[in-house]
C-alpha cells in the first residue's frame, strides 16, 4: 500500500471559480447529506471502528466517508488507500485527499454542506442573527459558511460562529476559498472521527443502511 505523505501545513489554495473577479454566483445547493457543522469530536480515532472500515466493501466505504466530505473524489482516495494500520495513517490520507481537491471537486464538496447552525437552546435573537448574516454570506459567495469549531466549548460557539462570518464576509472570493477550504479540511476530520465511533458501536453497516450514507447529485 502507498503510505500517504503527512503535511505540515496547508498548500496553496487552488483558484477561484467565480464569474466576476469579487464576487462569486450562487451555486444550486446538492441535497444535504452530511452531518452538522460544527460539531465535530475531539476524541481518538477507535480502533475498532477504524479495523471495521478497512473491510467494508469498496462502494460502502466509499459511501461512509460522503458523510465526512461530500466530495466523491476525496471519498474515493481514502477507500483507496485501506487498509490503514492506525488511526495517523487515515489522518494523513484525509487530508492528502483534501489538499489534491480540484477546484470543481471544491465547489461541489462546498455545495453539498448543511447550513451552519446555532445549538438547541440558542436566544431567538441570535438564531435570526446567525439567518441573517448566513444568507447574506451565501449571496455573497455562492456557498453555504464552512466553519469546524472542534474544540470550542459550546457556550462560546455561537460568538466564535457570528465573529467568523463577520470577519470573512470582508475577505475576496480567493481568500475566502482558501480560508473555506481549509475548514472543510478540519471538518472532514472531525467527521471521521465521529464515522469511526459510529461503526465500533454497531454489528457492521447493514445493506439497509446505505440509503442513509447514498451520494448527493
């Protein structure tokens, strides 16, 4: 098996694809099949979640790791590299699959994101702040507001999350590609590490399941 290359800190962003040299068109959202931003665990990767993934079936695998990042190609190369002797080696083949995103495969990973949102028993007024500041991002920008506040405490998330749109909407489409790339990078992440739980606590992913886990688009 190829060991995937570790990397020390992100590589250039890829170009914009917006139209117009500022601003970007709004792109026609995929059928959201992904798991909340934001949300994220800390927690090690399981083991035992970690051996039951290297024996799914290609296709399933494929699948599961859509609910990470909705980009086929990078679930693709991750499949690709199992089996993965620990939990180190699938880090680093997420992220080498992330930093080899073409800027399409970015647009669609993009599109496929859930809306970011507040916490069950966040103030009415912040709710409608956040809507307010999330639509004006998405007609600015053409994508849902990718933000991974892993490692947050939940009382701040919601100042961190308002802060972070404020600040980014100033930003030119370029950079804020960049900066959303890189968010999807970590989410991905975060994600996986859920995936790795969800798989060591049951008997396998049944048949019946992969509606749940089927390809946006």
């Amino acid at each position: 098996m190829k060991t995937p290359n570790r990397y020390s800190g992100p590589r250039p962003a890829s170009p914009s694809v917006a139209a117009h040299p500022h601003r970007a068109p709004r792109s026609t959202p995929l059928s959201s099949h992904l798991p909340a931003q934001a949300r994220g665990s800390s927690a090690p990767f399981d083991d035992r979640g970690l051996a039951r993934f290297n024996t799914l079936p290609a296709e399933l695998a494929e699948a599961v790791l859509l609910q990470c990042c909705g980009s086929p190609r990078w679930a693709q190369q991750v499949a690709a590299h199992r089996p993965y002797p620990d939990a180190g080696a699938l880090r680093a083949a997420a992220d080498e699959a992330s930093y080899d995103l073409s800027d399409s495969d970015l647009v669609g990973a993009l599109a496929g994101e859930p809306p970011v949102e507040l916490a069950e028993g966040a103030p009415y007024a912040a709710h409608l702040a956040l809507g307010a500041a999330r639509a004006e991002y998405e007609r600015t920008f053409g994508h849902s507001f990718v933000i991974c506040l892993d490692g947050h405490p939940p009382e701040e998330r919601a100042g961190q999350l308002m802060a972070a749109i404020r600040r980014r909407m100033g930003l030119e489409v370029e950079e804020e590609r960049a900066i959303s790339a890189e968010e999807l990078r970590r989410l991905a992440l975060a994600r996986l590490a859920d995936l790795m739980d969800r798989l060591a606590s049951r008997e396998g992913v049944s048949g019946a399941e992969t509606g749940r886990f089927a390809r946006a688009g």
